[in-house]
C-alpha cells in the first residue's frame, strides 16, 4: 500500500496558484484578501459546511470582534459548535 495526499493537493491546487495570481488584481491590498477567502470557502467545501451559510454567520459580527476570539471562527470550529 502506498500513502499519498495527491488526492488533498490536487483539491489546493486551484486555490494555490490563484493567490499567487490574485496578489495583483485591482488594488495591492485585493489579492491577499481574494485568497483568504477563497482558502476559507475550499476548508467549508472539503468539510462539507454550506460556504454560504458560514460566511453569512460569521462575517457581520467579524468587525467587533476581539482577535483573541478569531480561532472559534475557523470553519472547522465553526462546525464543531454547530453540530
């Protein structure tokens, strides 16, 4: 038996190569942003979470939040809570 994560980086890959990509669409600040959202919406879709839902929840309140708290927001925290 040979162990392999071929099946986990090839569902990456797209997100990869895009943050390289989107470092430089419209504003300098864009591209980061772009990628962590989209890194956020690939976790909720490998852990089967509705990306939408997720980002519905989390999202207004994200503005009052203290950063100490950030960690309970991961999707995989997320869903965990939310069970």
């Amino acid at each position: 038996m040979v162990l392999d994560n071929n099946l986990a980086e090839n569902s990456m890959r797209p997100v990869a190569i895009g943050r390289r990509n989107w470092t430089h669409i419209g504003h300098e600040k864009a591209g980061p942003r772009v990628a962590a959202i989209l890194s956020i919406v690939e976790t909720c879709r490998r852990l089967k979470i509705p990306a939408r839902e997720y980002l519905a929840v989390v999202l207004p309140g994200l503005a009052n939040l203290s950063v100490q708290r950030l960690p309970e927001l991961t999707p995989t925290a997320w869903a965990a809570s939310n069970l």
